[in-house]
C-alpha cells in the first residue's frame, strides 16, 4: 500500500459547518473509487450496497482523491479500504479510532473516514469509540451494524438481542444488547444518525450530511448478514412492513408514521404513539423534531429499545464545537510563538530525576 503524500502546513478550518474543499469538482465517477481487488464478501451481503454508495458519492464531495483516507479495524466490514481506490489502512481490532485520531492530528487536511462493524467497535474497541467522539475528532464513523460475529461464523455480538441463539450462546444470550445511538450521545458525539442498507436513497444522503458536518460523525448503518443473521432489519426495510415499524426524523417537522395515519408525542419524558384517525389528536400534537435537541435524541434513541416502538431513521443529534484537531493546532501555534522552535534533540535526552537520601 503507497505511503501517504508529503506533509503539509497545518492549516485551520476556515469556520465551523464547513469543509476546506478542492477549488473545482473532478469529472470522475463511482469507477475512479473502485480498486482493482476482487471483493470478497458472501454473495448477498449488505456490505456491497454501502461499498456501492459510498463509492457513487465519493466523486460528489470535491475532495482531492489523495486526500482521502479509509481506515478499518477487523471484521467483515473492515475489508473496505481494500475496495477504495484511495489511501487506506486495514488496522488492528478495535483500534481504528486510534489511528484515525493519530492521523487526524498530524494531518488535519485530509479526510478520513473510518469504517468499523458493532463488534470491532463496541466490544474490544468500545472505550477507542467514545475517547474519539467525546474528542470531537473531525471525520467519518461508519458503524455497521448486523448484530452477530459474521467474520468469525456466527457469534452473538453486543448489539444482539436477548435469546439470540448463537454458536457462542446455544441456550439463547442473556446480555442485554447496547444501543449505539445511545452510546454515542452519551460519548458526546457532535453527529449521530442511523440508515439502512437496503435504503440506499437515504444512505447516501446520511452519508452527505456527515461528510458536510464538522466534527465527529457517527452513523449507524443496519446490514443484513444474510449467512449468520438474516433478515434481522427486514422489518424496518421491506415494504410490506417498513410504514409500521419505521420513522424518519427530519428536523423542524412533525414525527409522523404510517403513511402520516400515526404520530408520537411526549406523556411526560416518554414517547407515546397516538392514531390520528381516532379523530382525538391531530399532527400538531407530534412533536416537532429538533437535532439540535440533545434532550430529545436521548429520548428518541430509546426507542429503539421499545418493541411496541417505531424504530428511528435519520439524523438524532447535530452540534457545532470546535475539532480536536482545530484545538490541537492553534495550542501547538500559540507555544510555538510564545517559546519559539522546540529542541526536539534536547527535549528526547532530557529526563526527571529523584533525589533519595
């Protein structure tokens, strides 16, 4: 894999919201992004439909194709930077928020993007994971989510249900699944959303409002593992069943379902579903979403956890603050003004010393 271009200076966003972006868009498509390793993923996988989004929308963004770097962890999904024709590390597991932060410090110009799987991320990597939202480090997490061990044939994972009958649970599993939506809020993540696989309209414009946001963004991406667990989503993905079980939240406007024929409101902090057609309350009594609403993405996000619950789509939460990397640059600026250049020399032969009498 080819090292990565020469150091550049540091450079500052220009303003929060915003991306540094390549002065005119390059005329290539999905095929510049596409490498030339064959893709080795069960046939059927829901892998290709994220692979396939992510690569049409790549050629969108106006970003130079050197500057983008893809960085995994393990698992099945973690194969993915072998699939862009871009920069890329397949890394250790767990630990690609690490890198990423790594890389993001010392080269806050480039856009990184990383990709992960619900137990590359939330078991061994789950303390990397929330280090790297609650810095706000500004890039793309990609979480896929299709609640078993896929790679290592079938395990039950940490987002999978309670009974889930596994090679590794063959009496059902007794550990309460975690919420990824509901982790990352409480790690403090500036971005927070969930889409679907089989979904790829939305997917890509998830994947769009990530990208353009500045800060760390966390996306849940539900996919099939049609060897291991199969049609786990379907029920928020198929058409016969996608009206009752799903609900898209959109900013500004009213949480409505079914066709709009079903609302949710606030009985005090908890959301309850009402029928509009009952005549008794009409779409005014919904509430109005708001991402900027940390309050409300809490409650929203633990819907997820309610059976009798529209499942959540969309973007939960949004906030502007200040990258990791802006504030690691401007300090290491202000010193540097301040004291002058450093004696990196001086500074690796110098050591503490105790004095015992």
């Amino acid at each position: 894999m080819p090292t990565l271009p020469p150091s550049k200076k540091p450079t500052l966003p220009p303003g929060l919201g915003s991306r540094r972006l390549s002065p005119s868009k390059p005329k290539i498509d999905r095929k510049a992004y596409s490498s030339d390793q064959d893709v080795r993923w069960c046939p059927g996988c829901g892998d290709y439909a994220i692979l396939a989004s992510v690569q049409r929308l790549m050629p969108q963004l106006d970003v130079k194709r050197e500057n983008v770097v893809f960085i995994s962890g393990i698992g099945c999904s973690s194969r993915f930077p072998y699939y862009m024709e871009t920069y890329g590390m397949h890394s250790i597991h767990g630990r690609a928020p690490t890198v990423a932060t790594g890389l993001k410090a010392s080269r806050p110009e480039l856009d990184v993007w990383v990709v992960t799987g619900d137990g590359d991320a939330l078991s061994i990597g789950g303390n990397h994971l929330i280090h790297i939202l609650r810095r706000n480090v500004n890039l793309q997490i990609l979480l896929f989510n299709n609640q078993i061990y896929g790679l290592t044939k079938g395990q039950f994972s940490p987002t999978s249900e309670i009974g889930k009958v596994t090679k590794s649970s063959p009496f059902g599993s007794v550990s309460p699944p975690f919420n990824p939506i509901s982790i990352s809020l409480g790690a403090s993540a500036s971005f927070v959303a969930r889409t679907a696989d089989r979904d790829t309209k939305h997917l890509t414009q998830i994947l769009r409002r990530a990208h353009a946001h500045q800060g760390s963004s966390f996306i849940e991406i539900y996919q099939n593992c049609n060897i291991y667990n199969d049609g786990a989503f379907f029920a928020f993905t198929e058409k016969a069943t996608k009206p009752e079980r799903t609900i898209y939240l959109e900013h500004g406007k009213p949480m409505l379902f079914s066709n709009g024929s079903k609302g949710i409101r606030l009985a005090g902090f908890s959301p309850v579903v009402f029928d509009l057609e009952e005549g008794h309350l009409s779409s005014e009594d919904a509430i109005v979403y708001d991402e900027t609403s940390l309050e409300l993405a809490e409650i929203v996000s633990r819907m997820s956890q309610q059976p009798d619950m529209p499942r959540p789509f969309g973007v939960f939460y949004r906030e502007e603050r200040p990258t990791y990397e802006q504030m690691l640059q401007e300090q290491v600026m202000a010193v540097t003004e301040k004291r002058g250049q450093g004696d990196l020399d001086k500074l690796l032969h110098a050591a503490d010393t105790w004095t015992i009498s």
